[in-house]
C-alpha cells in the first residue's frame, strides 16, 4: 500500500494488472528485494494453509496476466459469480459468498492461517463482516496519487487495531496489526 | 493519521473540531501519551521556527475551540481569505496564497523548519506545489472509516518518499519520510 493508502493504480486491466504507474508498488517485490523482504513473503505463503482471492483479481492477475498457474503453495479459493469454464489447477471456485469461502478455506487450512490475498473489495467485505484477524501491510515509499484505495467503503465505524510488529526494510515497512474484537 | 488515511473525522465544525469520532487521533496526544510521544511533540514544536496553518483550520481548531490563545511557541502564519477583525497574538494573516505564506514564514524561522501544520487542504496544496521537504506522519492503530484523508486531491503522478525514521510507540507509530526532489 502506497502511503496514500492505494494498493493499485488506476485503470486496474489484464495488460496492467496493478493499473496505471501500479507496478511502482511492487518493486519491493521484483526489483530491490532484500533478504528481509524474501523472508516476510516467504513467511506468508508458509503459514498460509489456504488463500482466497476476489472474481476480479482471479481473472486479471492470475488467469490473465499469470498465464493460469497459481503462484500460491496452498489451495486458493476464488470467490466469483461465474466458475469459469477453464478451471486452474489449485483453485476452487466458489459462488456463495464470503462466509462460506472462510468456511471451506479454513477446513483447508487447518492450523494454519487463511489468508485473503485481495482484491481490495474482497478484503473490504471481510473486514466489514469482522472477519479479519489479523493484517499485514506493506507499507511503499511512494504517493501514488491515484489508484484503487485499499481501505474504502468500510462505513462500520471505527476498527481498533494493535500493532504486533514493524519490519523496516530498504523501500518498505512491513507492519502487521491484530484487529480488536 | 489512521490506518486508513484520515486525520479528521466526518462533519468537522466548532464543536467537534477533530470530525465526528475524530478525537480518537488525538488518544495518544492527550490520553495514552508515552514519554517518547512527548519527545517526538516537543521535538516538532523546538525545530520550527515559523508554523503554517489552513484558514479553516485555524477558525475552528484555534479561535473557536481552543480560545483564541495560540498553542504554538513560534509565530504561526494563517492562509485565510478574510484576515478576521479579532487579531490573536501569535498569528500573523496571509491572503497571498501559499507562496507568499511560506516566504514569509521562511524569513521568520530562518535556519529552523516551517512546520505545515494543517488540515488537509493547506499540507495538499504544498504537496501539489513541491513545497514539502519532510512529511512526519503519526500513523494511529485504528481504522476511522470515515473523514477527511491527508492524501487526496493531489492528481500530479507519483511522488517518491524515502522512510528516514520510525518510531514505535504504544498506541502510534512516528514515521518520518523525506520527499524525493
């Protein structure tokens, strides 16, 4: 998240996957990675026992733009109005709603954490639905200026959080919040 | 500013200068205040030798709600279209605009920084001009939901930050970016 609070800019498309000047927001990730940030990615797909991902994100990020194979070491669980036609190995489909994607993704996890990769309409609807424990965030050196903002439209009221740990790496900080309950 | 981006509530007026539900930003100002809070207050006011601050800001955060007496230690320059009848001392009036505000704040801090201290639209308005060198963000564990966002209305592309300081403190964390120029 850019320090504007935008995870994507805008125009979010199959050729521009994070949207217009978006990529900036990963170039932590693909372009001046340190060990830190290897173990902090690395950390999260390890104790991840199950992902799930929003319709939208599914096809541009990773039907489109991924060539259909999962980046993830875990079943991911899409939450989409149509199944599509051509399924992906390591994904599941599911059309019901957010509750019934926790509910399947957390049988797959076990113990592990379900981790809800994005985007950020999914992510928001589970916030909204309380269903958040935890978050992390990565914290961009940059004002985006415009995009798809990460925190939005979640009109509940105010969400008390704790904040359990702030990595401080070369481009980024990576800090992670419990959400009070 | 909270996770979300707000540093006021929804429906800022006299009464309720922080916004509806706003002054839980100001929690760790006047309630959970830690000894390394209070450093980091007391370094913001000693390095400025010169304070900026918005019209409307100034009318419903220092003349209505906190009586008229400044709360600053150095002479504080007010952007207002309408240079008010009442005077307070401490506050010099500037219908200029912003350049002319900063260059008479910059002859009265001399080697000292210009403190931009608010709201929103005034620390926007000196993003989009250039005219930021430092940003010292108090980023507060909650998210508020709703209000009004530092970072909005400043449509001209990215801008690059470097983090040059974190510090944790219990309910907040002091982040201090430098503005890439």
């Amino acid at each position: 998240m850019s320090l504007d609070g935008f995870i994507a800019g805008p125009n979010v498309s199959s050729k521009e996957p994070m949207g217009e000047g978006g990529e900036r927001l990963h170039d932590w990730l693909f372009k001046t990675k340190t060990e830190m940030d290897a173990r902090v990615v690395a950390e999260t797909f390890e104790s991840s026992g199950a992902v799930i991902v929003g319709g939208r994100t599914y096809k541009i990020a990773i039907h489109d733009a991924w060539g259909g194979i999962s980046p993830f070491d875990s079943t991911a669980f899409v939450l989409t109005h149509h199944v599509p036609n051509e399924k992906v190995k390591g994904f599941v489909y599911i059309t019901t709603g957010i509750d019934e994607i926790l509910s399947e993704a957390k049988k797959q996890a076990g113990i592990k954490n379900v981790w809800i990769m994005g985007g950020a309409n999914i992510i928001q609807q589970f916030i909204k639905s309380k269903l958040v424990d935890e978050m992390q965030i990565t914290l961009v050196n940059v004002l985006l200026g415009d995009g798809v903002r990460l925190f939005d439209h979640i009109d509940i009221g105010q969400i008390e959080l704790e904040r359990t740990r702030i990595i401080e790496s070369a481009g980024v900080t990576h800090i992670r919040f419990r959400v009070v309950k």
